[in-house]
C-alpha cells in the first residue's frame, strides 16, 4: 500500500465494495462491474473462486479504473 496515494481522498463520495463492502477510495484499484463497485483485488478473489479462473479486466483510460468483458460477471 502506498500511503502517499491516499492523503487527499474524499471518502463521502467513495462507493462500497460489493464484496468486503469497505469503501472503495477514488484511486484505489477498482473494478466497475455490473453488480457494482468491487476493489480489484476483492474482484479477482470473487471471480476466481467462483470461475476458476482469472477475471479479464480492460483498464478505461485511466490506471485505477477496471472494467469486466466476461458476460458472465
Ligand atoms: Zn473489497
């Protein structure tokens, strides 16, 4: 975790994470899934234990924004 990252967030506006539903801070590694907001990391862990498999994640434009193209998440 890089600390310096997570001086200046504004948690108000942070959504939770569908899955260990903590807030997802703005610039956190998110992905933005159909089902809602989940942390990358929680994500992954979700899809691959429901899969078996890692989840393909497009980054949309930016380095902290994930977007899911499986149907079946
Ligand atoms: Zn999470």
């Amino acid at each position: 975790m890089d600390e310096d990252n997570v001086v200046d967030i504004n948690m108000k506006d942070a959504p939770a994470c569908g899955r260990c539903f903590m807030l997802v801070a703005r610039y956190a590694p998110q992905v933005d899934a159909p089902t809602g907001t989940y942390h990358r990391e929680c994500f992954e862990a979700w899809y691959f234990g429901r899969f078996g498999r890692r989840p393909r994640l497009y980054a949309d434009g930016s380095r902290h924004l994930y977007q899911v193209r499986d149907k079946a998440a």
